[in-house]
C-alpha cells in the first residue's frame, strides 16, 4: 500500500494519517503534477510498474492479488532532488515549459528565497503562454506558501487567489484547483468542511497515548467552517463601538490591513468571504499592546447587502506587546430580491497599538475601504 | 485473508480521505497499461525525496487524497 497525498499543508496529512493510523509510505504532491481532477483515486500497480486498473472494485482487486506475475523485487534507484543552480541556470533562457518545470523544482526542493525565483519563473512563463491553467495554479500554489512563511509580503494570499481564480476560468472542471478557493471561500459555496476534523484527531489521537504530530500553519476561519445554505446574518444586531468616528486615525503608519476577498467558484453566485490581515509595521516601531483590549473590526454593508458579522474580533496573546499577524473574516452577500452590483464596503479597525516595543501606547483607528467589482465571471476587489 | 484485508484497507482509506469522486482526467500520464509515471516527490514523513519507483516493484495499491 503506498499513497500520494494532493495537500498544500502536508503537515495536516500527517496528523490525519496519525489519526485514521495509516502507516504506508506517502509522498507529497502539493501541486498536483500528477494533474488529477479530483481525489480520492486508487490505482492497481502490478510489479512492473504498469497500470492495471484506474478505478478497481473488488473483483478487480481479487484478480490482481491473485494474477502470478513474477515479483522482480523493488529496484534499486536513489532519488536525487534537481540541482537548484542548475534549475536557474537552464531556466534564464528557457521556453514556458522549462521555466515551469524549473518553477515547479525550485518550489518542492528549494528553500525559502527559492520561491521568489520560482514565483518569477511562473510568472515568465505565464507571460509566454497567459492561457496554461497549470501555471496559473502552480503560481498560486507557490504565492501561498511564501504567504505562510517568515518571507511573507503583502499581496501573496491575494495573488494566490488570483491565479487560482484564473487557474479555475481557463478550466472549470478542475475539481482539485476549485476545491482550493472554496478551501478560503464564502460557507455558500462549500462542499464540505476542510479541516474541522482537526480538533477531534488530536483528542483521539492523545486519548491512546500519543503525540499529536504538530501543525505549523493551524487551519482556522474559513478553513474550518461548515457550508451553509444561507448566509446566517443573524449575530449583526451588536453595537457599533465608534459611530461618531471620534478614535484618532492610524493612516496605516503602525499597523498594515491587507485585504483578501475570496470569491465564490460559482459565478451566478455574489457571496464573498473578506479575509483582513492585519500586521504591525514593525520598521516603524509598530507593536501590539494586548494589556487592556482585544482588537476590533466593524464592518458596515452597503445598501442592499448583508454580512454574517458586522463586529469581529482578533484577541491579542499573553505577552504585553507583541507583534504577530492577526487575521479576522467575514462574508457578504447581496440581500433577496437584491441584484448583485459592484459595491464599497466601509468599516474600520480598531486597535490598542505601541509606538515600539517599549515605547508609547495608544488607542487608533484605521478606516478601510473594499471595493468588490464583478466582471462577467469573477469578482476582483480593490 | 490478504486480499480481504487489504479490501478492507481500501474501503477505510477511501471512506476516511473524504472527498466525493474519484476521476483520473483523460489524457493525462495515468493510463491503464502504461507505466505510472516516475516523479520524484518529498516524503510525507520527513520531506526528503522519494522516486516513485523507490516504492513499486511489487503488487502495489496506490492511494491518492487529501485530508480534507
């Protein structure tokens, strides 16, 4: 028994195979090489290596276990990573095949600065053929893994969407490329939940004993929220905590907002699900001070529109400052009988901020602003 | 036995991967007769690399899922 796993987190692989006790051999495809359109699949391999069936029932299996073909034994081989240097080398002045496949090299066997060549390699390629779905997903692949990493910029999760989204225009029967947008999306266009099965493998996993195997990126948000019919707009009747806009204004000197709106992958649909990044801008002196209040995001829809929550909430940590990243989420969509338009959304945040870690601390508001345009089969937001 | 036990193996990986169809897309490397592709991917267990091949050689039941 040997598995493949199609994951962009393969960390979480581990601890559901921990959990379901699966001890065969896996190897990673995070970018789907293998090009499969959905998962699970399970092939019958004979001992030369050749395909015998693609989708086995279990006549099928009683005749492969019991066909007398020779056991060759395994051969022997040493796998060896491609040559990174040479990857860019031969990569300056390749076509878009080369360059992908240099691409794709760099982002399974480079390290971190390796991903900015394989990013840019992508995008070289994409430039000579705009229309090849795959690099558009590979891209995005490689977007959101720098986005988890200590070389983070801003715009990674939105780039990643994008080339997803595009990934998913050239070929929409792409099930795996659909199911990573609805992996971030709106809970209207979910099929399933993602990863709320986290929680109870690690209580299952501790009642026998063991270790739970470690997540350094923890499913969270969207990634762990159950589909719904509806969008449940039933927790917006809270209080606006600065309708007289009277908290002065951080203009984005201390703390950094980016924005992700991730779209529904069906595109008669409007709902969207905002994903707010917030950071503080260190260079700057910019610091959490989690000693008197968690930080605040007030969302106020545009006429017409609805969201699940118009207060949110991100708690700080333990320590008095601090500067970790702290995201917040909400959907939106157009309320019945409403059509769907491009549209504004106002809000702000709200947060207890010090002017360096040990330096002066205070109470600001940022305001922020997202544009939501809908061309004929997507949604871009500004 | 073995072939019951590894049906059984099937039935629970599939039914634990989640997921809601299986589909190899035509025309892709993964064809019944041919060779399966040699790729060389990370090993889930510690990230090094691992050929395809490291793991064929005998009657083999591959399993492709995710998680999620």
């Amino acid at each position: 028994m040997v598995g493949i796993v199609l994951e962009q987190h393969p960390d979480r692989a581990r601890l559901f195979m921990q959990w379901k006790q699966m001890d065969w051999p896996v190897l990673v495809d995070a970018l789907n090489i293998l090009e499969l359109r959905a998962v699970p699949v399970t092939i019958l391999i004979d001992e030369a290596g050749i395909v015998r069936s693609t989708d086995p029932r279990a006549s099928d299996l009683e005749v492969f276990l019991s066909s007398d073909l020779p056991d060759r034994g395994r051969p022997a081989s040493v796998a060896i990573p491609p040559d990174i240097q040479d990857l860019k080398h031969r990569s300056e002045n390749g076509d878009a095949e080369v360059l992908r496949a240099a691409a794709d090299s760099l982002f399974l066997w480079g390290t971190g600065i390796d991903l900015d060549t394989a990013i840019d390699n992508y995008h070289r390629a994409i430039n000579m053929e705009p229309g090849n779905g795959t690099t558009h997903f590979h891209l995005g692949v490689t977007y959101r893994k720098r986005h988890e990493s200590d070389r983070r910029r801003e715009g990674d999760f939105a780039q990643a969407v994008e080339h997803w989204s595009r990934a998913l225009e050239i070929d929409p029967n792409q099930y795996i490329w659909r199911r990573r947008i609805q992996q971030f999306g709106p809970r209207q266009d979910k099929p399933y939940p993602f990863y709320d099965w986290v929680e109870t493998a690690r209580t299952e996993i501790a009642a026998r004993g063991e270790m739970p195997h470690s997540l350094p990126v923890e499913p969270v948000g969207a990634e762990i929220a159950h589909p719904a019919g509806t969008l449940d707009s039933g927790s917006t009747t809270c209080t606006e905590p600065d309708p007289e806009s009277r908290i002065e204004r951080d203009p984005g000197k201390l703390i950094r907002i980016e924005i992700v709106t991730i779209p529904s992958t069906d595109p008669k649909s409007a709902s969207a699900r905002i994903h707010l990044i917030m950071t503080p801008i260190t260079e700057a002196g910019g610091h959490w001070n989690n000693e008197v209040g968690p930080t605040e995001v007030w969302i106020h829809p545009p006429s017409g529109w609805e969201v699940d929550r118009s207060l949110l909430t991100a708690p700080g940590v333990k320590e008095p400052v601090s500067d970790e990243t702290r995201l917040v989420e909400f959907e939106i969509g157009p309320k019945a009988g409403h059509d769907r338009t491009d549209i504004t959304i106002q809000g702000y945040a709200l947060y207890y901020v010090c002017e360096s870690s040990s330096g002066v601390c205070l109470f600001r508001r940022q305001d922020i602003a997202i544009t939501m345009i809908y061309p004929e089969n997507s949604v871009r937001s500004r | 036995m073995k072939s019951q036990i590894l049906r059984v193996m099937i039935g629970a990986a599939i039914l634990s991967a989640g997921g809601p169809m299986s589909s190899i897309q035509a025309g892709t490397a993964i064809q019944e007769g041919k060779p399966f592709p040699d790729l060389t991917l990370p090993a889930l267990e510690d990230g090094r690399p691992r050929s395809i091949t490291d793991l064929l050689g005998q009657k083999t039941i591959l399993h492709i899922f995710a998680s999620w």
